[in-house]
C-alpha cells in the first residue's frame, strides 16, 4: 500500500533542461495570439450572441461578454505564470504533475484527451454543415447520405426518410487539417494565421458595413427589467447570459500546451494567452453591439441565424455568403489547433511513459509528433464521421472548466511548495485571483447537467483501468533514471 501511495503521489521536477530540444521552439509571441484567437472565435459568436439576447440579457449582452471575459481572465492569468514558468508541452496535465503527482495528472491528461478530441469532431460536422450550406448557395448540391451520419435521419420528398451513410466532408476537413499539423508546428502556424486574418476581416466587415443602420431606440432599455424569474432579464439575466456564452471563450488554453515550441515561453506565453483573451473579447462586446443594434433583441427569440437577420436590414446582401465563409474559417481554425492540442498532451504522456511510446515519436524532417496526429485524426474522423453532432455536443465542455480549477489551484500549490522557481509574469494580488478563478469555473461546472457528469466518470474510470494496468508501471518516475520526487 505504502508503495502504491508513493507511485501515485509521485511528482515530476521542475527541471525541463531534458525535453526542451525535442520539439522545434518556432512560436513567437503573434504566432501564438493567432493561434488563440483561431481557437477561441468560432460560429458560437454568430448564433449564440442571439440566443443569450433573446432569452436572458437584451442588448447588455455586451455586458456580458465583457463580465465571461473577466472570469476568464483569471484562468489566463494562472495558465500564464505556470506556462512561463513550466515551459513543456502538455498544458494543464504537466502543470498538474509537477503541482499534484502523477494520479491526478493522469486523471486531467486524460480528461483533455476526452475534450480536445469530441470537440475537434464536434468542430467538424459543424464545418461541415456551414460548407455544404455555401455550395448549394453556389448552386452545388451532394448526396445528403454522404453528409449525414448513420444515426440521422434524411427526409425525403415523397415524406418518407432514409438513414445517412457518412459525414463524409467532416471527415475529409479532418484529415486535410491532420496532414498539415504533420507537415509541422511553422506551417501549421502561418496558414492559422491567414485563416484568423479571414476571420477577422469578415467580423470587421460586419461590423462596418451594418454600423450604420443602428438603431438606437433597440438598446431602450438596455438591461430589460426581470419578468420575475431568475435568469430572464434583468442583472441576473446579464448573469445567466455571462454563464452561457463563458464558453465562446473557450479555447485561449491551448495555447498553454504550445509552450515547448514557445521561443522565450517566459514573456511569450503571457502574452500569446492574455493578447488572444483581450482580442476576442473586443470582438464579441462589438459584434454584439452592432447585433442587438441594427435588430431588436425581441426579434431574436427563436431565430437560428440573428447574422443574417441583421444583413437583411442593409442593402449588402453579399454580406451573407461572406459571413458563411467567415464562420468556415473559424471552424477550421478551431479544428486545427484543437487537434495540435490533444496532440501535444498525448505527446507529454508518452514522453512521460503513461501511454505506449509510439505516441511521443517525431518526424525525422518536420519534427512533428506525426503518430499522435494520425492517431487523434483516426478517431476524431470516426467520431465525426459515424456520431450525430447531438451526441458529440453534449460531451464537451466540462473538462476544460476541470482543467481551469486546477490551473487555479496548482499555482497556489506551487508558489508553497516552490517558491524559487523563477516566475518572470506573476499573477498579482496573491491568492485572491486564483480563488475567484477555482470559484467561477468550479460554479459552471456544478451547473452543468448529471448526464455530462456521467459521461465524464465513466470516460475517466476507463483511463484508471488504463493507468493501473499500464501507465503506472511503464512511467519515467518508476525508472531508475526517470527522476525524483520532488
């Protein structure tokens, strides 16, 4: 028992002097802001931004996008002290095994893998939607039974229906986005970059273009009064409007899981992850200023599109089709630096001997770790491939808010147990951040419904059979050479 206890509490030194040669450190401090903003600014900034107006906030749903930015902003203070002063790939699971030990980093990498991935599917039936709905614009029609999953049905015109075959776009944008992750972290990069200046130039052409057709007389009142229910306007519908679109900003972690291809992770991760907050959180307030602006937030309920609700009151009606394109693209950044994500963590854990070897092998020229990148592109093809995006959606989001606690956590864990480590961005104010950031995520997570809570323990006590069956034994700490505790 005394043995168990020591494997499962064992830690990982703070030393990263071994595994900083592997992976090509490549990334500066824009690189990394691009890749951010590529995998926080998705199609949720077109649909949800109605939807939290219509039902909860009213116009001051730019309200609450600046209130979900704050509370997010305390989780990116602590990713950015522990991934300046821990600069290793892996993310929260490497902060957690050198903070925690090697159970509880177990239990958050594979937490990760679990959300990074059903995330990357969940990205990719809904890119392929967005596509399919831009080629029949341009007259292009497919057969419907090779984009839609089995487990859907398809109407036909005679009123009967016909069960799909394949997402078969959903799989294609999976491994096209694979390829390039395998060709290397520089490439990879720069057409993120080009994706997010897309993306970008849409929202701001939106925002250009339909300005002038605000009406002021639709922010009277600005914050609608309660009709006497928690959560239905009012403050406490700024609130609950504040918990919904929380998750429009998740996706700034990521960046933390690039911090060994990082030059200079010191002073570039706190930049890359509090530059690429700051960016999309001026993004949503504006987006949402003109949305609620140019259409009443009345006229929102019910409506899927409130973006093209809005074009339609100018005479840009070309704003529609770029609008399509602009959701596209941030989709597609979503999925690329999702699957470089749970690529990274897997790397780490293989690196590390809690998975089999074969996922922490390199590419002899473009030193990518290309198995972890076929692997993760295997499933995540399958999942989006063959699952409705019903199943895949109600699977995520809960893991990240995990991870976001103990990021919180581990850097009032480390400050105690190493003080000397040299922390060249800290977070100010003590413990009082890191508390309020353990507080609000560990709020969102209570609030999330018991089948997301089921999903989770059952996909973790899987891992655990995996970890007690090999990953206790094969790991680096139970080596010789492997290190010591700290």
């Amino acid at each position: 028992m005394a043995l168990l206890k020591t494997a499962l509490l064992r830690r990982r030194s703070v030393d990263t002097s071994g595994t900083t040669t592997r992976l090509p450190r490549v990334l500066g401090a824009w690189s990394l802001i691009a890749l951010g903003i590529g995998c926080t600014i998705g199609a949720g900034l077109f649909s949800l931004t109605g939807i939290a107006a219509s039902q909860n906030a009213g116009p001051a749903v730019s309200l609450s996008y600046v209130i979900a930015a704050i509370a997010c902003g305390f989780a990116g203070l602590c990713y950015s002290e522990l991934a300046g002063a821990i600069p290793i790939a892996g993310s929260a699971y490497a902060y957690a095994y050198i903070a925690f030990g090697e159970l509880m980093a177990w239990i958050i990498g594979w937490d990760l893998i679990l959300e990074y991935t059903v995330g990357s599917a969940t990205v990719a039936v809904s890119w392929s939607s967005y596509a399919m709905s831009l080629l029949r614009g341009w007259g292009i029609t497919l057969d419907p039974r090779i984009l839609t999953s089995p487990f859907s049905t398809i109407p036909l015109p005679d009123g009967n229906t016909q069960r799909g075959w394949i997402n078969l776009p959903a799989v294609l944008i999976v491994w096209i986005v694979t390829a390039l992750l395998i060709r290397g972290i520089s490439e990879s990069a720069h057409v993120n970059a080009i994706i997010v200046a897309i993306k970008l130039a849409v929202i701001a052409a939106v925002i250009l273009f339909a300005a002038p057709f605000i009406h002021t007389a639709n922010y009277h009142p600005f914050i609608p009064p309660n009709d006497g229910s928690f959560g239905h306007f009012g403050f406490s519908g700024v609130m609950r409007a504040a918990g919904m679109i929380f998750f429009a900003y998740i996706g700034f972690d990521v960046v933390s899981s690039m911090a060994q291809e990082t030059r200079n992770p010191a002073r570039n991760m706190p930049i890359g992850i509090l530059g690429s907050l700051g960016i999309c959180a001026i993004a949503y307030v504006s987006f949402s200023l003109v949305l609620t602006g140019v259409v009443s937030y009345r006229a929102m309920l019910g409506d899927a599109s409130p973006v093209a609700t809005a074009i339609d009151q100018t005479p840009f009606f070309w704003l529609k089709p770029l609008v399509k394109l602009g959701i596209i693209c941030g989709f597609t950044s979503v999925l690329l630096v999702l699957l470089l994500g749970v690529a990274r963590v897997c790397y780490a854990m293989a690196h590390d001997g809690l998975l089999p070897g074969v996922f922490s092998r390199l590419h002899h020229k473009t030193r990518a770790p290309w198995t972890t990148h076929l692997a993760m592109g295997l499933v995540t093809s399958l999942l989006c491939g063959f699952l409705p995006i019903t199943e895949l959606g109600s699977m995520t989001s809960i893991g990240t808010l995990f991870a976001f606690v103990l990021v919180c956590i581990g850097v009032m864990v480390l400050r105690h147990r190493e003080p000397e480590i040299e922390r060249k961005f800290r977070v100010p104010f003590g413990p009082v951040i890191p508390t309020i950031g353990i507080l609000i995520c560990g709020g969102l997570m209570v609030s999330l419904d018991l089948l997301t809570w089921v999903r989770l323990v059952v996909w973790l006590a899987v891992g655990l059979v995996i970890y007690f069956t090999y990953g206790i034994t094969h790991s680096r700490m139970a080596r010789p050479e492997g290190g010591q505790s700290l």
